[in-house]
C-alpha cells in the first residue's frame, strides 16, 4: 500500500473517530443533563504535547516536537526532518515527499516512501 493510501485510510478512521466523539457529546439522554460541547479542535490539539518521545514498533525512538504549522522529528533518520501539516489548517497529519506522520491521541504512525509504516506510541 502506497504512502497517500495509507495516509488517507488512517485520516479517515481519525475523521470519523472524531466525528463519533463530537457527536456523542451531543446527545443527552431523558433525566440528563446536556453537557458542555467540546469543539473538534480541543480534542484534535489537546492531546499532542508540545514535544514527546515515542517508542516504535522496530526497537527505536523518536522525539517529535508539534510546532502547530509543522512538526521536528529527531530519530527516525540520521538527519532531523521537518514536516510541514498536510493540509496547511491540520492539526494531527504532516507530510512532505518523501516522508509522511499521523498524530493520534498517544500513537504516532511515521511512513516512508518505500518502507513499512512505522507504529509508534508515547
């Protein structure tokens, strides 16, 4: 499976896990008391630190720093990469060819074109 296909199939369990979350808060049952809403952006941000380490699924770690606009990934590679958020306004998906990550609650999944995917978790 390519990169963008398995960044979009990820993106979209994240969109409906949301989707289901903002909902759910949404609704009230008979005798119950309506609650306040919490926006989708709260709970997309809310859980990413400003920078946290990650073990993986191959033994290794990596430290992302979430600058908001843009990510800094230290270890995956030699180098340290910078990837920009893919679309421009999202909060949980970077990317720039050839590297791609998504950011879900305690998880991270980090793709290279060429390799696996890379499960990783705080």
């Amino acid at each position: 499976m390519s990169v963008a296909a398995s960044l979009r199939r990820f993106g979209s369990c994240v969109a409906a896990s949301l989707l289901l979350a903002a909902t759910a808060a949404c609704t009230t049952g008979a005798g119950q008391k309506a609650s306040k809403p919490v926006s989708v952006s709260a709970v997309e941000t809310s859980s990413q630190p400003r920078v946290a380490t990650y073990n993986c699924s191959d033994g290794g770690m990596i430290t992302i720093e979430n600058l908001g606009a843009s990510v800094h990934i230290t270890g995956a590679d030699e180098e340290p990469i910078d990837l920009p958020a893919a679309p421009a306004a999202q909060t949980t998906r970077y990317g720039e060819q050839p590297y791609a990550i998504v950011l879900e609650g305690r998880d991270a999944l980090f793709m290279k074109s060429g390799q696996e995917p890379l499960s990783c978790t705080r």
